[in-house]
C-alpha cells in the first residue's frame, strides 16, 4: 500500500472530521478577530456600521472559507499546489496591465464587491507549491544547486512582479515565508548566508543609487526609509504617522484609558487607525496590559501551528503548516515594528485585527489549509 492510499484509508471521515479539526486555533483565531470587531466599534465612535459590521461578515464568510478548506484532504490540495500559484501569478499579471488604482499603487483587481488582491494570495500559494516541491523532492537533494535554483526561481519571479505594483511590504513577506520553507526543508545553509551577503549589497545600492536615473525605489519609499531614520524631521508631513503612532503607545500607559475613549483616535490624529496603525489604538485604550494579551493570542495560535507542524509524519503537510504561520507571523513582525517605529511604514495590516477583506480572506484560507493538515494527517 502506498504512503497516499495509506493516508486516504487512515484519514477520518463524516462528522469525524469536525471533531479532529484543530479547535484550540479555531478559537483562538475568533478570539483575536472579536478584539478587532471591537476595536473598529471604537474608532468609529460607537458606529457598528462603519468597519465593524464588514468586517464581521467577511470574517463570517472567511470562517466558512476554513471550514471548507479544512474537510477537504491535503492529498487534493497538495496535487491543486502548483495549479493555484499558477493562478494567482496570472492574476498578477493582470493586476499589472488591468489593476485599479489605488494611494499610488496599483494592487488591485476591482470585482465590485469586492476588490481583489492577488499578491495575497500569492503568499499562501507559494507556500503551497514550495511544500510540494519539497514533499515530491528526495531529502539527500535539497541542497543540490540545480534543485536549489528552481524554488528561488518559484520566489524570485512572484516578488518582482509584486514590488513593481510597487508593494514593498509583500515582496518582503514573500521571500521570507519562501526561505522559511527552505530552511525548514533543510537547505543548506550556505545558501542563506550567500542570500544574507547579497542583502546587504542590495542595501547599500539602494543608498548609493538615489538620486540616479538607475535608483532601486520610488521616491517615496525613499521618504519612508527618511522617515524611518528620523520622524522628527518632518513632523508635519513624512513623519506625523510614526510621531502620532508613537505617541498613541505611549500615552496608554500600563492599563489604559479604557474602552473608547483613546485620544489619538478618536480626535483622529493617528492616521490609518482602522487599518495598519490599528494596534496603537489598542494600546491606547487597554495599555500595555491589551496590547500583551494581544501578542499572548497571537503567540499561542503560532504555538499550536507549530506543534501541529511537528506532530505532522507527511513532509507536505508538515511544510506547508509551517509556511502558513510563517506568513502569520511575518504580518504581526513586520506590522508591530512599523508601528512602533523600528522598521520604515511599508504597509502590511495587523491579521485578524485591521480592517481590509482580500487580507483576512485569505489568511483564513490559509488556516483551513493548516486544518485539512491536521485533520488528514496519517494515524
């Protein structure tokens, strides 16, 4: 019997299903989406309306979205993997010649309910494909040079396309959650250092560029990294959303101000306060006591990820596990230090909590994928 037919035979069926999904991240994960209902309740003064009730319709639609995606068994999604990153680079493609517009920023696929942002979902299906790559590979290969280059090659090409939107904050996200899933995978990591030396070259052209008609990015990145560096320089303009989020930490103090009554964002001085900079006012109402509680949440569906990960004996579902709260991870990083000031604003929401639709769609995809793991894993 093959390890397939192994798995199909020993993988619960029915109602059994439900009852081997993962429910500690299930309710987890509707335990940090209801702190971000009620945040977008308070930003709106009280007003369901206006974030809040949206937002919990997707969430609801997301949910279900998991459900589904959870009852179906891996061995579907791992032979999906490389059709679905097929997909999601020609809607890529589309966005480039056919997106809408929107902040400067051409990201989107307007669908009139909804519009659609296929560099999300390319961070989920390229996990899926690169766990399949891996699961199909032999292990005593992973670090061979031609079998090397074609998932940098499955990275590479995604991020470029990405970072022509321009959309820095996902291009970054890409290759980190991709050279997770090669770390984990077991590559060399020769590899990593050679990548880690070519960072810092790129880093130092982008300095030594500016200004040149060959500059690496647009001006106003360049004016975030400004910014970055020091926020005071121009408090009224480049640098009153790091200066205003600063303050909006800060003032909360140990336990907060209390529940809808956060200055900053009620007298709308913090920016984008239903969307990136959504955790300053969180921490501005319940203080360092909320803001902990939060990163306690988030800490603990990483937790579960990650031992379920380690519990899992098939390599594809193992990787793909992996790759899934990677991705979770490097939007709460990435989000938490923009914020807070030790990384340049690059535009990546807080998941669960910021208000958007393609964002938590997606990211609730991406956990029934780690459910239909968990749920099929061999027994």
């Amino acid at each position: 019997m093959s390890f397939l037919e192994y798995s199909q035979k020993m993988a619960p069926t029915g109602l059994r299903k439900v009852l081997h999904l993962n429910w500690p991240i299930i309710i987890l994960i509707t335990s940090v989406a209801s702190v971000g209902f009620l945040m977008l309740y308070s930003i709106a003064g009280g007003n369901l309306d206006t974030w809040a009730r949206p937002q919990m319709e997707r969430f609801g639609v997301g949910m279900v979205l998991l459900f589904i995606v959870g009852m179906v068994p891996i061995w579907f999604w791992r032979s999906m993997s490389a059709t679905a990153y097929l997909v999601a680079f020609a809607l890529l493609l589309v966005v480039e010649f056919f997106g809408s517009v929107g902040m400067g920023a051409q990201r989107w696929i307007d669908l009139g309910f909804i519009r659609l942002q296929p560099s999300e979902m390319m961070k989920f299906t390229l996990v899926m494909v690169l766990a399949a790559y891996y699961g199909w590979l032999d292990p005593r290969k992973v670090s061979s040079p031609v079998y090397v280059l074609i998932p940098v090659l499955l990275i590479v090409t995604p991020t470029i396309l990405v970072l022509m939107q321009p959309n820095l904050g996902t291009s970054l996200m890409l290759i980190l959650a991709g050279a997770t899933v090669m770390f984990a995978a077991g590559v060399s990591l020769w590899y990593f250092g050679a990548v880690i030396a070519l960072g810092v070259s790129v880093i130092v052209g982008v300095f030594t560029l500016r200004g040149t008609p060959w500059q690496f990015l647009h001006d106003y990145q360049y004016k975030r990294i400004d910014t970055f560096l020091d926020p005071t320089a121009d408090p009224l303009g480049a640098g009153y959303n790091i200066i205003q989020a600063q303050i909006a930490l800060g003032s909360g103090g140990w336990s907060g101000k209390g529940f809808m009554q956060g200055t900053q964002s009620r007298l709308n001085f913090l920016p984008e306060k239903h969307t990136d900079f959504i955790f300053t006012t969180l921490a501005e109402e319940f203080g360092f006591i909320g803001a902990f509680s939060l990163l306690g949440l988030y800490a603990l569906i990483i937790g579960f990820c990650l031992f379920a990960a380690l519990r899992n004996r098939d390599r594809f579902s193992a990787l793909l596990i992996i790759g899934v709260v990677a991705n979770f991870f490097f939007y709460i990083a990435v989000n938490l230090s923009m914020v807070m000031g030790m990384a340049p604003v690059v535009g990546v929401p807080l998941p669960l909590l910021s208000y958007g639709g393609s964002a938590m769609m997606v990211l609730l995809v991406g956990f029934g994928l780690v459910q239909s793991a968990h749920v099929h894993r061999p027994r």
